[in-house]
C-alpha cells in the first residue's frame, strides 16, 4: 500500500474515531468534563454522558455526512451536487450509513436545509445563508473531498464551496471548509506547514474584496473569539487546529474534546488532520476495535483504497 492510499485511510479512520470518542461528551463545559487522561471512547463509569441510549463508538450526523459525501465522490468518480444531495437526505431520513440506521444529533441549520431540499428546493438554494447560519455543519463532512479529489486546488475550493452550500451557504462557512480542504490535501502532501500553505493558497484564489477573501482576512484567521469547541464554524476550526498541535492522534483528540462543548464536532475535525498525518496504525487501537459501524467503515475503506490505486 503506498503512502498516499495510508494517510487517506488514516484520514477517514481518523475522522470516524474522534467525532465516536466526542460523542458521549458533547454539550458539556470544560470544567464538568473528565480529567484529559480519562477521556476515552467509554467515558468513566460515573460521567453523566450525552446520548446515554446510544452505545458508545458509534459516529453521529458528522461521520454519516462525511460517509455520504465520500460514498456519493466514489461512486460518481467526481463530485456531483445533485447524487450528494440525495445521500444526505437519504441519510437524515432512512439511517442511510448511519450507525444501525440511527439517526441522531442533526443540527438545526442542517435540519432546516434538508426539510427545504425534501419540499423541492434544488440543492444549490437548499443552504441557509445568513450570517448566523454559520454553524459547523457543513465543514464537519469536508474531508473525503481532500482524500480523493484529483483536480487542482481551484477545484478544490468551488466543490467545497458547493457541498457546503447544500446547507451552509454563507461564505463564511464556505471559506471555513475550503480552507479545511486545502489544509487536508497539503497534509496529505507532507507539506511541513499545512495550514499556512492552505492559507497562501486561498489567499490566491479569492480575489482581493472578494466576499469569500473578506470572509478570510476579516472574520476567519484573526478569529478572537476564544477557543471553545463550540458549533459556530471559525471557533470549530479554529479549536481543531489547535487541538492538532499536539503530537500524536490520541493527545490531538482528547485535546479537542477537552473544549468542552461540541465536542463530536471538533474532535472529528482534528481527528481527521491527525489521521492523515500518524495513519491508520497511529490510532489507539481499542479506538478503532471499539468504533461500531464495522460493516459500513470497512467496505468503504477498501473502495476508498481501490480508487486510490492501493
């Protein structure tokens, strides 16, 4: 297997296992979660865990949203907004690869997008598109694009763009995943500095007064807001990107869960990052014999090493 085909399964594997190992923590502050040590995939026994009817190492909206867009790019070959749309909505309505078919934690904006796309709303004019429509929906499912896209980096960022759109279609949250796709694919590069490559990136690509480079200069990288994991989209990005400074898979994980809040999110985002960059191999072992979802994640992983030639 070569390299590539590696850092692209660890992506995957790597995106799965932190938004599972986030979930039963989710909604909680800083303060009220474990110690770091103690976060793991089956939190200790006395924490009052979120979604306490769903079993622990099972993936939530993040990795099915994530699962459907990589499902819909290779089964297409190339992106394709209308077979993308359809998944998701097939996701939020049937379990479509989801854990046992169980739906849960959709969020409110993604909520709202998928009710306008099942009424009839082409899935171009399906997103929300006010300012505080920028919830983190749409980045949560970005990667897949990072790990089999083929085209260049202009592609790139308009089919992040254009999955975004499907329910998050301010720039802002554009930019957001953009940027994340860009950073991924560097990573997937082996690119010393992935993120400041990413930036310089996009900065050449939006046009200076654009919306999207507004976006950018203005709202996205000087983003002061204070770290916290929550669900807006700079501050999950922003909280993953800080969280990946750590130096191996499970400290990055833990590191992002231990901003409290939206912790699924932000751990799937980072958790995504640190796959790429450590590999399959680089993730806990238990994490990944205890990620429920076998006979879904398994499958896609040899069509995923298919497509890339491993």
């Amino acid at each position: 297997m070569n390299s590539i085909v590696q850092r692209a399964e660890g992506g995957l594997l790597g995106l799965l296992v932190g938004d599972a190992v986030g979930v039963p923590y989710e909604f909680h502050r800083p303060n009220d979660l474990p110690p770091r040590s103690q976060i793991d995939l089956v939190p200790p026994e006395d924490f009052p865990r979120s979604y306490s009817h769903i079993a622990p190492g099972t993936w939530s909206d993040d990795g099915a949203q994530a699962l459907c867009l990589l499902d819909s790019l290779l089964a297409c070959g190339a992106w394709d907004l209308d077979d993308f749309a359809r998944r998701i909505l097939s996701w939020s309505r049937q379990g479509y690869l989801a854990v046992d078919r169980r739906v849960f934690d959709i969020g409110i904006q993604t909520g709202v997008a998928l009710n306008r796309l099942a009424s009839g709303v082409s899935a171009g004019e399906a997103g929300l598109r006010g300012e505080r429509n920028n919830g983190n929906g749409s980045l949560m499912r970005t990667l897949p694009l990072a790990l089999v896209h083929r085209g260049d980096d202009e592609e790139l960022v308009g089919i992040a763009h254009a999955q975004s759109s499907v329910t998050h279609a301010h720039p802002r949250s554009q930019a957001c995943c953009a940027l994340y796709a860009l950073w991924a694919r560097y990573e997937m590069q082996e690119f010393d500095d992935a993120w400041a490559e990413a930036v310089g990136r996009l900065r050449g690509l939006y046009a200076a007064g654009s919306l999207h480079r507004q976006e950018l200069e203005e709202q996205i990288l000087p983003y002061a807001g204070g770290l916290s994991g929550s669900g807006y989209v700079v501050d999950c990005l922003q909280s993953a990107r800080a969280a990946c400074s750590e130096g191996d898979f499970g400290s990055v994980v833990r590191a992002a869960i231990a901003f409290g809040n939206d912790t699924d999110t932000t751990a799937c985002v980072a958790g995504g990052i640190a796959g790429i960059r450590h590999g399959r191999e680089g993730i806990p072992t238990g994490w990944i014999e205890g990620l429920r979802g076998r006979a879904t994640w398994e499958p896609m992983i040899f069509r995923l090493r298919s497509f890339l030639g491993g």
